[in-house]
C-alpha cells in the first residue's frame, strides 16, 4: 500500500511538473523574438507603425494585456497563428517596446 501511495504521489507529482514547465514556457519571453519580429514586419506593420506601442494612450499595461491584443488581432485578421507564433510575437513587442517582466 504504501509504494502504491507513493508512486501514485509521484506520478502526481510529474504531472503538476509538465503542467507548470508547459505553461511558463508558453508565457517566456525568451521565445524566437527573431520569428516574432518577421511575423509583426509582414503581418501587423501594414495596419499600424511602432509608434502605436509608444503612444501615452496605450491600452496595454501588463504583460497579458500585450497577449490578449496579439491574439485578438491575429484573431481579427484571421492569421490563424499557432500558440508559439502568438508567443514569438508577443516576446518581441515586450523585448522591443513594453518592457514588462514575465513571472
């Protein structure tokens, strides 16, 4: 009974492991900011400039703010981007203009 507790303790225990890596990784702001600068230059710059990113209105104050208004723009336009893609994206805009810390 006991090596059946802790294995299954164990196994729990991995579980909440890969669910915590999977989702920081999903959030890093260390993701391909070479990709995500590609995506926004082909994809976004059209519609609008940098100086959207540096107006004193902005409507972005956090770092999942950035991420929702990457989604619900490439949502809009019906990029149909991968979650990476959306990642790539959102790292390079917080690398080049936000600044915002990731937890």
């Amino acid at each position: 009974m006991d090596q059946q507790r802790f294995l299954l303790n164990t196994g729990l225990l991995l579980l909440a492991l890969v669910c915590y890596t999977s989702q920081a990784k999903a959030a890093d702001p260390v993701a391909n900011i070479a990709q995500g600068k590609k995506l926004y230059e082909t994809h976004c710059f059209s519609c609008h400039d940098s100086k959207i990113h540096t107006r004193p209105e902005t409507i972005i104050h956090s770092f999942s703010a950035l991420k929702k208004r990457v989604q619900f723009c490439q949502n809009n336009n019906q990029l149909n981007w991968s979650a990476a893609q959306i990642d790539n994206v959102v790292a390079h805009l917080n690398d080049t203009f936000y600044k915002f810390k990731v937890k």
